[in-house]
C-alpha cells in the first residue's frame, strides 16, 4: 500500500481518483506499475510533499524522462523512511539508566527535606517554649550543616547525571561522524557521498543552478602497493585525500568513492569552475612528494587522472556518475595525469 503521510482519512471515491491518476501519470511517462513507483507518483498525485511536488514539475516541465534511476532516487530522497545507523535501543537503556538514578537522587533528596523540616519545626517549638537558647542554637547549627552536606552530595550526584548525558551525547555525535566518514583517509564515505550527491540533485533541479563532480584515480597505484607495500599505498591514498580535501572550496564534499578514486561534489559550480578546482587539486598532488616515514627516503611523485562533468537537468545519479568516469577514462587513455571534462555529449572540453 501506498504511504499516504497524512492525518487524516480519505473516502474511497478519492482515494481511487488519486490511484487513477497516479496510474495515468505513470502511464504517460512510460513509468513500470512497481510498488515504489506507484507509491512515489500516488504521493506525487496527492501532494503530500512540496519538495517532490515542485521537484516532479520541474521535471515534467522539461520533459525529462524518468527511468528508473530517477524515480528511485526521488523515491529514497522524498517517499523512503530511513533508518539510522545508530544503536537507539542501547542508547535509550543508557539515557533511561541516568532517568532512574537521578529519580533515585531527588527522591533521597525530598525525604531528607522532610526529615531536616521536621527537625527544623522541632527546633521552633523548642524555641518558643523557652528551652535552653544554647543547645537550641547548637541543634539549629547542626541541622543546616547536615542541610547544607546533603545538598552538597545531591548536587554531587546529579552533576553526575548530568555529565553522563554529555558523555552520551558525545559518543552520539562521535557515531554520527564515524557513520559517515572513511577511516582510512577521513574523507566522507561513500554512504555519505551518495546521500549528498542524490540531495544535491534534487536542489539543483529546484533551483536551475549549475552542479559539478569530479573523480580523480590514482595513477599506478597499483605499483605502489606491489613494489612499496601496503603501508606505503595507504599513504598515498591519504595524501592524495589530503590535498584533495584542502583544494577544494568549502562548500564542496570530498568523498572516498572506492579503492583508490576518489570524489568531489561542487554544488553551484559551473564546468569552468570546477575545472579550475579539479586542476589546482592536480596540480598540487603532482607538487607533494611522497618520503618513508621511517628513513626519510622520496619513493616518488604521485600523480592522479581526473575526470569531470556537469549535471545534466533531470539525469539520474547513475548517469552523471557514468558520465564523470567516461571522462576519467578518457584522461587515462591521453596518458594520465591530467584533467578531462565531458559534457552532454561527451566531447572532451579539457586535457592538460
């Protein structure tokens, strides 16, 4: 069944309008009958979200065709409850713990409260029935010292409490980047690139403003490891990710995409001003020069092979990222260490 994302309840009559129409739409653009395309295009009929509604007319207003990489991508971005990839039931037992031992605290707390009361109440009577002003001075003392310790020790315990809920909320946060970051050279993982690159997608068709990504394999890296070691291999990966990360712009992604290429999202760059990242990123690898940690001694210049290309209005994931190795491929057939953008056509724009 469709997930209709609304309160409220539809009669039957409306319901099967908005099915058939969800099926003429779907007829129309030559779109398979599948359970999550129907349920993608029955939201879409429904307008249950602004963001498909206004993502799905930009779309069918330039005529694009919706295949099946872009209807499942405007599904998972849109329509698919995501899971995250946090424990929730350990964290919940951990949080619930702090509940129960900082209830456990207030209640010892409020019974001392009562007792110190009651003792305090005493001493005014005492007071008031003229006993001894010495020793009823000496019980009042003593009193708001005990007051004044079990404050001090219930104040004690619930800052633990309190500093529990920060250390949890830290290893959250800790989870979090870990979730989304490569070990090896820190960059954003690959569940993170194409999480940001499917949303990226989405604002720039909302939008009409220009997206970029560029890919950049390291040449011969396979020497590396076979010659050097894996040691040695992984520290050029790491170095390449490294320079990578420092040319880009600061609203750009630098991702791991696997093995050893790596990935840059430029949201709102055009094909020249990606281009001009892509080569000031090659430009600075070819520069570095790669030394054993351990004698000091240059194994050699690393250099990478970059391809790059610019989002087509309503392509899919797929295809953008096809485009961008086809250009890639190109740069390692002229002989590798240059940058080589392909545009609609696939005509190459750049080689150096």
């Amino acid at each position: 069944m469709p997930m209709l994302h609304v309160e409220e309840e539809f009669d039957i009559e409306y319901a099967a309008s908005l099915a058939a129409r969800s099926l003429e739409l779907m007829a129309k653009n030559g779109i398979s009958a599948t359970p999550a395309n129907f349920t993608l295009w029955f939201n879409y009929a429904l307008g249950a979200f602004p963001s498909l509604s206004k993502t799905m007319n930009t779309l069918l207003a330039n005529k694009r065709k919706f295949d099946h990489f872009i209807n499942r991508d405007l599904f998972s971005t849109f329509v698919k409850e995501q899971v995250g990839p946090v424990d929730g039931g350990a964290v919940s037992s951990k949080i619930n713990n702090v509940i129960v031992d900082a209830r456990n605290h207030l209640t010892v707390a409020i019974a001392d409260s009562r007792t110190q009361i009651e003792a305090l109440d005493q001493v005014s009577r005492d007071v008031c029935s003229g006993q001894d002003t010495a020793a009823t001075i000496k019980r009042l003392q003593n009193e708001l010292r005990e007051a004044t310790i079990r404050a001090t020790t219930t104040e004690a315990k619930l800052a633990d409490s309190s500093a529990e809920l920060e250390r949890i909320k830290e290893s959250l946060a800790e989870a979090e980047i870990r979730s989304k970051t490569d070990a090896l050279t820190g960059l954003a993982n690959r569940h993170m690139l194409d999480a940001t690159l499917r949303s990226s997608l989405i604002v720039a068709m909302e939008r009409g403003t220009p997206l970029c990504v560029f890919m950049a394999d390291i040449d011969h890296f396979k020497k590396f490891n076979d010659q050097c070691g894996h040691q040695v291999g992984d520290q050029v990966l790491r170095l390449v990710a490294k320079t990578l990360q420092a040319g880009v712009r600061s609203e750009d992604l630098a991702a791991r995409y696997g093995g050893e290429e790596l990935m840059a999202i430029l949201p709102g760059a055009d094909l020249r001003e990606c281009l001009q990242v892509a080569e000031r990123v090659r430009m600075n690898i070819c520069r570095a020069r790669l030394t054993r940690r351990s004698t000091g001694e240059e194994i050699g210049m690393v250099t990478v092979s970059i391809g790059a290309t610019q989002f087509a209005l309503g392509e899919s994931l797929e295809a953008l990222i096809q485009r961008c190795d086809a250009a890639l491929y190109q740069a390692k057939r002229a002989g590798r260490n240059r940058t080589v953008a392909v545009d609609e056509l696939d005509v190459p724009l750049l080689s150096a």
